[in-house]
C-alpha cells in the first residue's frame, strides 16, 4: 500500500508539473498584449512599454515561468492587471461559489445514477430497464447550457419559483442566507448533473449486471438474502470501481462545465470570473484559473486511485 501511494503521489506530482508547462505555454503563444490592451487602442508605445516592464511581461519567458510557479508554492499569485488586486483573494472569493455548486452537482449525480444503474440492472431487459437506459440516452444528448435555459423558463420565468440568476451570498453581511444561497445554485447544480448522471447511470448498470453474474451473488441468493439487499449490500460495492472511475472524470467535467453554466445563471463563480479574464486579456488571472482547475482535476484522480485500494484491497502498486 505504501508503494502504491508512493507510486501516484510522484506521478501527481509530475503531472502538475506537466499541467502548469502547458498552460503556461499556451497562454504565451496567444496573440495579443496584456499592456496594449489595459491602456487602450489609442496609448503610445511609450505607455505601453512601461507598462509591459511594470508588469514584468518583457521578461524572459523562462524567468516569468519560474516566477510564476515558485509564486504558487508559496501561495503568491501575483496581481491581477485588470482589478489591481492580489489573484489569490480574487480565486478564493469566487471559489467559494464554484465549489459547492461543483459539489452539490456531483452529489445530485451520484444519487440520480446509482439509482438509476442499479433500479436498471435489477430489471434486465425489463421496461423498467429500457425505459431507464432511454432516459439516460436523452440525457446524454442534452448540452447542459440549453437544459439549463430550459431550467429558468420552466422554474424560473413561469413558475417563479427560483430567482433567473444571481447569487445572494452565504451570509447577511453580503445580503443573504445559506439556505437562499443553496437554492440559487440548485438550478445550476441539475443543469450540470444531468448530462453526468445520465453517463454515470449506463456505467453502474454494465458494473452491476457484470457482478451479478459472479458465483458469490448466487451463492448469497441461496442462502435466502433478497435481492433488494444483495444489489446494495454485496453488488453495488464489488461494482463500484469502474463507477468511482467515472465519477472522477466526470467531477473534471462538472468544473469545465462551471465555466458555462455560470454565465448562463450569471453567478460570480470561477468559471465566470476566467471568461471575464479572457475579455480583459488579463492573463495572470487566466493562468493561475485554470491551473487551479487542472490541479483539482488531477487531485481529484489521485484520491479515486487511493480509494481503489480502500474499496478493493487487491489493487496493488503493479495495477495501475
């Protein structure tokens, strides 16, 4: 177990690593300049140039990419060109929206698609199946930024039962309640669940007619266990890796899908505040955005791996 960890924690690691080379090199291959673009059209290079040299961007890209990463591991991100304000303060203030929204869709997902699989895979080749799996068809075809216009016209516009956009904020202080903050981000947290749990759910059926068709289930059968309580008792557990697997993937899913989402429901979350970055061409922002999300993704895998081996003590280090 010990080698195991040892083994995905250095590869996490070198990933990062990975990660932050690429983004870094993607945003300097772009066109454009950040100080060009903070003075305007009508600035003289003279301006411009000071200002490139105020921000550090006539640096050499090794430098600035050194600068930048040994930032990061002290918690510095810099300042935003476009808000003058420190990146760290900026990300932390946005993620705290983007964070439960992410979560709240992930659990939604999960629900939904456990089930959905499992109700499914009890009922095989039965209409409770078919009609199942169809649903999930339909929701696999559904881009998540249409649901959820469908979500605010329905809910939002006829029914008035949510509010269309915005966020009231997880305190008084900034106008609202944790109970008004949550039910403005449940729209949201559906719209960007749908499509996930839609996938999830034909995932956890294929694990869970795989199992049932082990020795162990039968035997359990036999000795008179109904059927409700060895799909969730003894099943669902041997089938939940291929699950876990997916449900990894799709949490990187769910972060991407922030990003429209968020505009979509005009909520100040991390999604909205990288698109907004772009407009600005305020890169650093940019950069350190979508690092975080990149090292999110990649933390995420690294705990779906560890939990491999707590699910299933077979899985060692050669495995994976």
């Amino acid at each position: 177990m010990g080698l195991f960890f040892l083994k995905r924690f250095i590869t996490l690691l070198a990933t990062l690593i990975g990660a932050s080379i690429v983004v870094f090199l993607v945003l300097e291959i772009l066109p454009g300049n950040a100080a060009q673009m903070l003075m305007g059209p009508d600035a003289s290079p003279d301006a411009v140039a000071a200002l490139a040299t105020k921000l550090g961007l006539d640096q050499p890209a090794t430098q600035r990419y050194w600068e930048w990463i040994s930032g990061l591991v002290v918690g510095d991100m810099g300042n935003s060109y476009a808000y003058s304000t420190p990146v760290l303060e900026l990300v932390l203030e946005r993620l705290a929206l983007t964070v439960p929204l992410a979560l709240m869709a992930m659990v939604i997902t999960t629900v939904l698609a456990l089930i959905a699989g499992v109700y499914a895979a009890s009922r095989h080749n039965k209409l409770g199946d078919v009609g199942m799996m169809g649903l999930a068809q339909i929701g696999i075809a559904i881009p998540n930024f249409w649901f959820a216009i469908l979500l605010i016209l329905l809910f939002s516009v006829k029914l008035q039962w949510f509010s269309a956009g915005g966020f009231p904020g997880w305190t008084e202080d900034a106008g609202g309640s944790p109970l008004e903050a949550l039910k403005a981000l449940l729209l949201p947290a559906i719209a960007l669940a749908v499509v996930q749990a839609a996938i999830l759910a034909r995932i956890t059926r294929s694990a869970v007619l795989e199992v049932l068709r082990e020795d162990f289930v039968r035997t359990a059968r036999a000795k008179g266990l109904s059927q409700r309580a060895a799909l969730w008792s003894h099943v669902l557990r041997n089938a939940m890796i291929p699950v876990i697997t997916v449900m990894g993937l799709q949490f990187a899913n769910l972060l991407a899908g922030t990003i429209v989402v968020e505009n979509v429901f005009y909520l100040p979350g991390l999604g909205r505040l990288i698109f907004q970055s772009i407009s600005n061409r305020d890169l650093i922002v940019v950069r350190n955005c979508v690092m975080l999300l990149a090292a999110m993704v990649v933390i995420v895998n690294f705990v779906v791996d560890i939990l491999y081996a707590v699910i299933d003590p077979r899985v060692k280090a050669s495995d994976i």
